[in-house]
C-alpha cells in the first residue's frame, strides 16, 4: 500500500511538469474563486448576492476546464463543463437587459 502512495506521489510530480496540468489548475482556481467572491460580497452585504463578476468568472474557468477535459478526451468532463455555458451566459443576458432596462427608465 505504501508503494501505490509513492508512486501516486511520483506521477503527480510528473503531472506538475505538464503546462496543462497548470491551465486546468487555473480553470480550478478561478472556478473556486467565483463561490470566495460571492461568499465575501454576501457577508459584507448581509444577505445573499450573487455578482456579475461570478457569472464572468464561471463563464471563464468553465471555458478553460471545458478545453482541458477536450485536451485530456474525457467526454463527462467536457459534458459536464459545456452544459454550465448556457446557464451562464444565460445569466449575463438577464444581468444586461436589467441593467439596460434600468438605464432607459432613468
């Protein structure tokens, strides 16, 4: 057992040599960065928020991990990232035409 753990070891020190092990580590980051910024801009509102920028941010670890899992030929991976585009983009719409209905009415 302690031999698979070593060797485990070993291949993700190999992965880390890889630039794609750190674009989909970026697409993670970002991807887990978008629940921090809507934690924190919900505590200092007090109530629950969900920023534009969390949709942006979505949208972008989504297309990055989207590539990755292609790069990587994991078909649920690519299902699984490609299926979040539509409600995320879907979302920035809504954002948009609230924010150019608001601006019509002023």
């Amino acid at each position: 057992m302690f031999d698979t753990i070593v060797q485990n070891f070993h291949k993700l020190v190999e992965q880390s040599k890889d630039p794609w092990f750190w674009f989909g580590l970026a697409g993670n980051t970002i991807f887990f960065g978008r629940f921090l910024l809507q934690w924190i801009v919900s505590e200092r509102a007090g109530r629950s928020v969900v920023p534009r920028a969390f949709w942006y941010m979505s949208l972008t670890g989504a297309a990055i991990l989207f590539v990755y899992a292609f790069h990587r030929v994991d078909a649920v991976f690519v299902l699984g990232q490609s299926v979040g585009f539509f409600v995320y983009i879907r979302n920035l719409v809504l954002l948009a035409r609230a924010g150019a209905a608001t601006s019509a009415a002023a």
